[in-house]
C-alpha cells in the first residue's frame, strides 16, 4: 500500500499507543465492564469479516457488513456479549481463561478533527483449561475519537489470519 | 469388527465411551457411515450458475462441486488422477476448467481430464485420458439441498431422507419456495468427536437451560426462562421429539421458532405471513412445526436449528477432532433485509464467537477427550430419558418423543449408527426395513395418551 498521507506527531501517537496498553490491561483483567465503558463509543461498528479464500483472477467484492461476519455488533449487540460474561453462569470461563495480547506495528493518521484511523496488528495468546494453548493473530483497523474523557473506538474491522478458525470459539474482544 | 452391540445397548439406553475415542471405531465409521451414506455437500444457492464450484469435503476427502453448463451437477474428488495432488485450492468460484499445479493437468467441470500438457512429445499416444477423469461421486439434490454419495448400493437420496423428508417439506419446500444457504461458510476447528455436535444437535433440549443459562438470560425472549432451569415447566406439553428409520431425527420447541434471535422482527412478519400457506398445504400438524424451533441433525454429521438458522456441517478430522462449517439457513423468497438480518442473527448466536456456540464447544471437547483415560474410557453413557414415553404417533412418522426434553432421538441416531457399523451393505440393511423400530416397544403410548387428552374437559 502507498501511503501518502502523514501519520500523527510523535506525542498523539505516543497517546493512541498508552490507550492500547491501557485497553488491553484491562481486557487481560477480565474488566470488561470497564473496558466497555472506557473505550467503546456510542456508534461502534465492531466487525470480523470472513474472507473466503479465493482465486487471485475472481473479481467478487470483499464482504461488506451486509455479508457473513465472525462479529458484527453494533454497542447494543457489544453490551451484550459483555453482560453475559458478567451473568456469572458461563460455566466456560469458571475458572476463567488466561490471555494475553501483544500489540504492535501501530500507525496513526488524522482523518477529521480529533478523529483518527489507526492501524495496527494484534497477538493474543489464550491459555485454558490447564494445557489448551491458541494463539492468534489480527490485523486491526481501528476508527478513533478523541473526546474529553479520552479515545473512543467507533469502527473496529478485524482480519484473523486464518480461513479455519483455529480455536473452539472467539467469544474475546481484541 | 465384532462387538459393536457392546458400543450400543439399545435395550438399556447407553453407549461405550470408546464411540467418541477409539481409532478403530472411527476408522470403521469411515468404511461403513461416511463412504456409505448421504452426506451434505451444500444448496443450489452456492453454485447458481453453470461453471460455479465449491470445494468441500466428505469425511476426510476433498471434493469439488461442480454447476454444469445443462445445469445439472456433478461432484468428484479433489485429487489428480497423476501423481494425487490437490486440483482446486479456493472455497469456490466460477472456472470453465480445474487445472493442477504440479504438472499441469486439466480437468473440466465435469471432471473428465481433457488436457495433458506435451501430450504427444511425453505420452507418445500411450494415455489414455477417457480413464483418467477425477473419481466421480453420485450427486442428487432434495429441494435444493446437495448431498453427495459413494456407495452405488445406497437408496436414493429421498428414500435415505424418507420418513424425514415429511418433516423437512414444512421448511425446504415451504410456502413459496422453501429455504437456501447463504455462505461463505465460518469454519473452525473444535477438538471434539464429530458424534458429539451430532448428538447434541439432533435431541438434545437437556442442556439448553443449564449450558446456555447466561446466553438465554442476556437474550430474553421466550426461553428465558429456561435459564438455569429456574422456570417450573411442564415439559411434556412445549414440543415433541422424532426419530427416523435413518437416524434422522430433532426435537421441536413449540411456538419458539425465533426465539434466540433478538432483533426478530422481518422474520417474525415473514413467518406470520406466511403460515396460513403452511396450514393449506400441509395441514395443522405442520403448521405447528413451521412456527416451532427444531435442533436437527442429518444422518451422519449434517445439523441445523431451524428458527435460529444456524446450519452445521462437522467434518471429521480424525476421531477426536472436526472442521466444523457453518452456514445460514434463509427464507428463499424473503427480502433482502430479512434475509441479513436472519444471517446476523444465526451467526451471533452460533457462528465462531457466537453466544450460545462458545458454550457448547467447551462440553464437546471435554465430553470426547476426558475419555484419554483406560478407566474412565471402560465406561458407559447414558442416554434414557424418557425411554418409555415415546412410540409411533398416528400422525407424525418414525418415533415421536413426548418432550422435546428427552432422549428419544439419542437413541435413534445409535441405533442407526449402529446398524449401519454392523450391516455389510445396504442390502443388509434394508433387510431390517420393516422392523428398525421393533426396540420401542410402548406401541400404545401415544394412542392411549391422546385418547386420554380427549377424555379430558375442555378449558
């Protein structure tokens, strides 16, 4: 891809970065009441789209939110799977899981005032059930508002790297 | 193999824990289930027009499916006939021919190879091509739904549905046009025995309230009161359970067609609109399974819940793991908006992350693998409940439960299971055509308790 526009100055990506660690610090706590409310805006499209893996000549679009989708919640629909962890009745996650996620290769750029695009790739590595080990990799479009009480994701579009799904579900937020 | 009876004990309801674990019986299951028998390959709605494909898999082996440029279809095996290569490596797409890549071999769309690269300067005339086409399989469709077979011997495909086929004309065929699969597929993997989806999906209404608790508590709606089994219900009245002569079977929640989909409300018009048809075609009992929820499954290793929408393919990967595929079951002549929304929906639910799929993975891994141990594998399953309760209905065809809580569906996917392991061949098997349900031996159930609810002072 070739960039032409110029990311951030060094402290708002500085910024953006410090948000991640303080995002991912909380999911790792398992405080996804907290991390709902600090960092999901209003307007949140959360998106995992499925890439069919096709020939390099097949000329079909890439899916839309119209079309089959790992996750595609809007904040009533994010809420929800966040409440369901807090029910106390996901027999799955008693004990809980462990997991870890490794952020990196982030790039930030100004789209409208005070609202930014930023791309970056994601690690998370789930440790459950004593030995069950699954790692994952994503590449991460993030849409980010910058409001008085901080950033806010309103578009967040995953890719995982993989067209088998190598895990028993997804049911974690990246 | 000998001893299959020991696997299955009809008579008493349970099953060796070495179904879901050992490699012979899984092995076996190859040979004489997936070699033998009808296998989902997808709906008319994946490949639409004539150079359309596919790629699927039945069991372990790949497979392509292939629209016709007459429109007819045609399946064969994903592999060269040269040296065994691969030939189609996309999920689908539309291709005049399937060419190798390691040597270059071509094979049309209907698997005939028609091209051989330097032919005459390699071969010299000494090829002959007409024998070299990709292994074909039989392929035939049941309103719109594609199932491929290896087996000549094998029944039709209708008459390998058959008495399900009754059942399924209330929502394949439908009022207008029956239902399609929206792709692409999800796919995961899930470290489980493909029996166990297959189990849970075709009766098992048990686990719903106590797996699901905090998925039906979230979503509300009709059944949340089963969450936690905290509602006191009477059961015997909210839905029933069948069984087929082919393993076939589902349980039926009444009147809870949507129920776990929360923005409902095109699907609900559709439905509302369009039972009236139901009930002109099919009659009153049908109607009643139009606008129920069912957990299905399609002997062996096809599942859906219809309402829901979500529609399951589990692919073996050896006897303690499966791809597992997941596509969308829609109204055909829905609109567009309807038709999304009910994708959504279903995929929310039970697609990869979904709400009520992430539960059940968890068991079926823990259900198949706590079995690596000598003692715990010398164990049994149980699958009784509500064992006398059940027989042949004077309306519903196979074996009907009284609860869509029980059991009756366990057994008959066993029981089937097991006769297919034992039988030879199909011929072996159509032998017992007339008396596959001889082990429900309380024929009276259902006459004695419809008579006795019609003795019963109306309200």
């Amino acid at each position: 891809m070739t960039e032409t526009r110029k990311p951030v100055g060094m402290e708002l990506h500085h910024a953006i970065v410090s948000h991640y660690s303080a995002e991912v610090r909380m999911l790792q706590n398992q405080q996804y009441r907290e991390w709902f409310d600090t960092v999901i805006a209003e307007d949140i499209h959360y998106w995992m789209p499925v890439y069919e893996q096709r020939f390099a000549r097949d000329r079909r679009p890439d899916p839309t939110p119209g079309d089959a989708a790992i996750y595609n919640d809007d904040y009533a629909e994010l809420q929800q799977r966040v409440d369901r962890l807090l029910t106390g009745q996901v027999w799955m996650e008693d004990p809980p899981s462990r997991i870890r996620y490794f952020v990196t290769n982030v790039e930030a750029f100004e789209i409208a005032p005070f609202e930014f695009e930023v791309f970056s790739n994601v690690l998370v590595h789930r440790n459950r059930r004593q030995s069950e080990v699954y790692v994952h990799t994503l590449g991460r479009e993030d849409k980010l508002r910058k409001t008085d009480s901080g950033f806010k994701v309103f578009s967040r579009k995953l890719n995982i790297d993989a067209r088998v799904v190598q895990d028993k579900n997804l049911y974690f937020f990246v | 193999m000998n001893g299959s009876a020991a696997l299955v004990d009809n008579a008493n309801a349970s099953q060796s824990r070495r179904v879901f674990w050992d490699q012979d019986v899984y092995q076996l299951e190859l040979e004489r289930i997936f070699s033998r028998c009808w296998l989902m390959l997808g709906h008319d709605s994946l490949v639409p027009k004539p150079g359309d494909f596919i790629t699927t898999y039945m069991a372990e082996d790949r497979v392509i499916l292939s629209r016709q440029p007459d429109g007819s279809l045609k399946a064969f095996i994903n592999s060269c006939t040269h040296r065994g290569n691969q030939i189609c490596h996309a999920d689908s797409g539309s291709a005049k021919a399937f060419v190798c890549n390691y040597h270059g071999w071509v094979f049309g769309q209907d698997g005939s190879l028609v091209d051989v690269p330097m032919e005459e300067r390699c071969y010299h005339s000494d090829l002959d091509k007409s024998k070299l086409g990709l292994a074909p399989i039989r392929v035939e469709t049941y309103k719109g739904f594609i199932f491929g077979c290896h087996d000549p011997e094998a029944p039709s495909l209708e008459d390998y549905l058959g008495d399900f086929c009754w059942y399924l004309d209330t929502i394949w065929d439908g009022p207008d046009g029956g239902l399609e699969l929206l792709g692409p597929p999800l796919k995961s993997t899930l470290a489980c025995n493909w029996k166990v989806p297959t189990e849970n999906f075709v009766g098992d209404g048990y686990h719903v309230g106590w797996t699901h608790a905090a998925a039906l508590q979230m979503i509300g709606g009709e059944l949340a009161g089963l969450s936690g089994n905290r509602a006191d219900m009477p059961f015997d009245d909210l839905g029933l359970q069948f069984t087929m002569r082919h393993g076939h079977g589902f349980g039926l929640i009444d009147n809870a067609a949507t129920a776990i989909h929360v923005k409902r409300d095109g699907y609900v018009k559709y439905l509302e609109e369009t039972r009236g048809g139901i009930r002109e075609k099919f009659g009153p009992e049908r109607e009643r399974l139009y606008v129920g929820h069912w957990n299905t499954s399609i002997f062996p290793n096809c599942s859906f819940l219809y309402g829901t929408n979500t529609f399951k393919i589990w692919h073996p990967r050896g006897p303690h793991e499966i791809e597992v595929w997941t596509y969308t079951m829609v109204p055909k002549n829905a609109d567009t908006e309807t038709k999304r929304s009910i994708q959504r929906e279903a995929i929310r639910s039970f697609g990869t992350a979904g709400t009520l799929e992430s539960d059940d993975g968890e068991n079926m891994s823990s259900a198949t693998y706590n079995n690596n141990g000598i003692i715990t594998r010398k164990g049994r399953m149980n699958s009784s409940m509500g064992k006398d309760r059940e027989g042949p209905h004077p309306v519903y065809p196979g074996i009907v439960g009284v609860s869509f809580i029980g059991e009756t569906s366990y057994r008959g996917f066993y029981r089937f299971w097991q006769e297919m392991l034992d039988a030879p061949d199909w011929a072996a098997i159509r032998a017992n055509d007339d008396t596959w349900d001889a082990m429900w031996t309380n024929r009276n159930f259902w006459p004695e308790r419809l008579s006795a609810k019609q003795a019963e002072p109306q309200d």
